[in-house]
C-alpha cells in the first residue's frame, strides 16, 4: 500500500463517520475549527492529515481514535474496487 492510498483509506474513513454523525462538512468544519476545504481535501486524500488535526476531528465527531484508525470497511471497499 502507498502513501496515497493510506490517504484515501482515511478520508473515506472520515467521510464515513462524519455521514453516520449526519454532519456536513461545513457543520464538521464549524465544530472542529477546521476549513470545510480542508476537511474535503482530507476525504479526498489529497491532504496528508496530522496526528494533531486527527484527534481535532474526534474530538469533534464524539469518537474515539480508535474508530477514525478503524478502516476494516474502507479497506474491504477499496480491495473490491481494484
């Protein structure tokens, strides 16, 4: 896996659990004080996120690390797209 994909891997991840918390990406932008183009760069996997704005972002999704770094379904999704 490269650099890329891991990107990607994780923006799906995020985009994933931002839609389950039925948040926009402005509303997330809002409550993490993050830019919504920023938060649509990070799901696109155009951003290499930090660790710093990874814990911003479950801070304000209420979720721990753990379920942002759980990327079982976006990996199964990705693998059957190959």
């Amino acid at each position: 896996m490269n650099q890329l994909d891991i990107k990607l891997l994780f923006g799906n991840r995020l985009k994933q659990v931002r839609k389950d918390k039925h948040l926009s990406q402005e509303q997330l932008a809002q409550k993490s004080g993050l830019t919504r183009s920023y938060i649509s760069d990070v799901e696109r996997g155009s951003r290499n996120i930090s660790l710093e704005n990874i814990y911003t972002l479950s801070l304000a999704l209420d979720v721990t690390l753990s379920v942002l770094f759980d990327l079982s379904d976006v990996l199964i999704t990705h693998r059957s797209h190959e």
